[in-house]
C-alpha cells in the first residue's frame, strides 16, 4: 500500500476526490440495455385501438342540441325564432316564414302588417291572439287566421357550442346548470346530459363529441448531461409511436446517448411498473419496429445523455471554484508585487545652493 500512495501524486488524488464527489446518483439509471424487446406490447406495425375515451379535466366537449324543445307553457324570449304563417294574406305580400324576436321583445311584420309587434314574455296561444287582433286592428283584415309556431328558441342555443370540463369535473349549460362528467365515456356524457335537461325540455336529444383531448397526455423526458432534464408533453393521438414523439421534437440532442432510450409505463400503486428498452438504431437505420412501441397515456420515453458527458459536467462544477479561487490568488500576489517595485527605478535629487 505504501508503493501505491508513492505514485499517486496530487493530481489523482484531485481526481479521484472528484468521481467520489459524483457518486453513484451523477448518472441516469441505466435502461437494461441487452434486453429482448418486449413482445406482448402494441408497436408500429401491431398496433391496438385506445380503450373508450374517458372525460377529465381540461377536455373541451361539443354538444350539439338536436332537438331542445321547452316544456308547456313557453313564454316567447328574444332571439327565439318564430314560424308565423297567415292563411289569406294581402295580395303580394305573403306573410310566411320565420321571424326573429328582437332584442326588445319584437317581432317585424313589415311595413303591409303595421310594422313590429310586441311577443316577448307571451305563449305560443297568446301570441297567436295578439297577431289576429293586430291584424284585425291595423291592418283592417277580416277574421285573419294565422298558426303561430316557435321554429327555434334559446335553449338550443343555450346547449350547443364547446363546453371545458371544469376543474371539478362538470360543464355548464347555462341557465340549465351544471352536469358532473368526469370519468364518464361519451355515451354516459349525452345519457346524463339529457336525463338532466329532461327537467326542463320534452324529451330533449343532443350528440357530443370531443373538441379538445387535453387530459390524456404521455411525456419526453431528455437528459441534459448533467445541467437539468427537459420535459415535454404531448397529447395523445392513438396513433402515436416512439419515433413520432421525437421526432415532434426535432430528434435527439447533443448530448443524448442513442443506446440508453426506454419507456417507461406506469402502473397503479403496488404494481410493479413496465419498462420497454428501446433499440433507436435499429428503429432509424434498419427500419426495425420490434422497439418502436405505440405510446399509451402516462407513458414516458426517457432519453439518457452519455455518462462522459455527465462526468464531465461534474468535474467542470467541481473544480471551476478552484479555479476561480486560484485565479483571484494569483491577481492578487501579482497585485502586490507591482505596487511594492520602484517606479521604472526612477529617483529624485534634491540641489541646495550655498
């Protein structure tokens, strides 16, 4: 042991300081590079069709209202849309065809019918009653006969757009209120959507569909070689492979080693989670797809950087305050050196006159 402390001058013992300081965690766990890929898992010429989608928040839902038809009596409200049709109206001016309320409650008969007509907070039958008496009044017609019928009203417009499942797992429906539909696949969303309307609508039917799947993510993780990870991620398509997620990302860095890739696929709480090693030469220079899985939500494809360049990162961080202390030493001493010599030797003589 003695022969050995001989050889081992102040420079080895700087640098075994040094991979002592880094320990076993400096470096990425290593995937199990040598394994077979694994079988029973979809890839890209196997792959598997997603489970039932499953609502969760922040996904954003579009509900169309194929028929909102409100519950008796209805009281006319502005933007409704009325059907009005006058059986024997005045030579060539019809009146037959949709009418909008307005937003103060009227409806425009034009100019032949005396202009507009107050309907806003009246039933279907009293707006029927009104329109005659108008026309019997104004318009001077006799025994005018008109069917009144609302051809839209508010509460399809209430209903139908895109909906953000909130924070606490419900979508609003305006004035309707609101509907928990976390967890629930698209059939049980339009089944307890409707039931809910059903309270206030004859038997109401609307379709839903996803506008935005934004809960169902996998993720890229890329090592920095010592200075951090990147995290990125991505929604999931069903379609998605190893070699898509990366390639979202331009490829590999710099610093990413090409055999230290793998998946990693969680699993509940007390299952042992699952680890895919992933062959990426393989995959772009062979064109073999035995590793380039097909990516499932929560899935993480982590990217490791070469241990070199790790090590080298950290010898860099340990031994630039070294370096930096050094160099402030020897500012210093030379500091001092020159402030103690004489000014360019030159010296003062002084010449008394008797």
């Amino acid at each position: 042991m003695d022969a050995i402390r001989k050889h081992i001058g102040p420079k080895h013992k700087l640098l075994f300081a040094v991979l002592l300081a880094c320990g076993c965690h400096g470096f990425p766990r290593p995937a199990p590079p040598g394994l077979a890929p694994v079988t029973d898992v979809p890839r890209e010429l196997v792959k598997v069709s997603l489970p039932d989608y499953r609502v969760e928040p922040p996904d954003v839902l579009l509900i169309e209202a194929v028929r909102a038809i409100p519950k008796p009596p209805y009281r006319a409200e502005p933007l409704d849309v009325l059907f009005v049709q006058l059986a024997v109206p005045i030579p060539n001016e019809p009146l037959s065809g949709p009418l909008s309320v307005e937003p103060d409650g009227m409806i425009n008969l034009g100019t032949a019918y005396g202009g507009s007509l107050k309907v806003a907070g009246l039933t279907i039958p009293e707006i029927k009653a009104a329109l005659e008496r108008h026309l019997t009044e104004t318009v001077k017609l006799k025994a005018p006969q008109v069917s009144v019928a609302l051809a839209q009203g508010r509460a399809a417009q209430r209903i139908s757009g895109p909906h953000l499942v909130r924070q606490d797992g419900t979508i609003s429906l305006g004035t309707y209120g609101s509907v928990r539909v976390a967890g629930m696949t698209l059939a049980e969303v339009r089944l307890v959507i409707e039931s809910h309307l059903s309270n206030y609508l004859q038997s109401p039917e609307i379709s839903v569909d996803v506008g935005a799947y934004n809960s169902k993510l996998y993720y890229v993780i890329q090592d920095g070689g010592g200075v951090g990870q990147t995290v990125t991620r991505l929604p999931i398509t069903g379609n998605d492979t190893v070699l898509d997620a990366l390639a979202q990302l331009g490829g590999l860095t710099g610093v990413a080693s090409k055999d230290r890739i793998w998946v990693s696929r969680p699993a509940p709480s007390g299952a042992a989670h699952q680890i895919l090693p992933v062959n990426w030469r393989a995959i772009t220079e062979d064109g073999d797809t035995a590793t380039n899985y097909q990516l499932m939500p929560g899935d993480r494809i982590f990217v490791a950087s070469y241990p070199l360049v790790r090590l080298d990162t950290a010898m860099a961080r340990a031994i630039a305050p070294i370096e930096r202390a050094f160099g402030i030493i020897l500012l210093g001493n030379s500091t001092v050196r020159a402030l103690a010599q004489p000014l360019n030797g030159t010296t003062t003589t002084t010449t008394t006159v008797p």
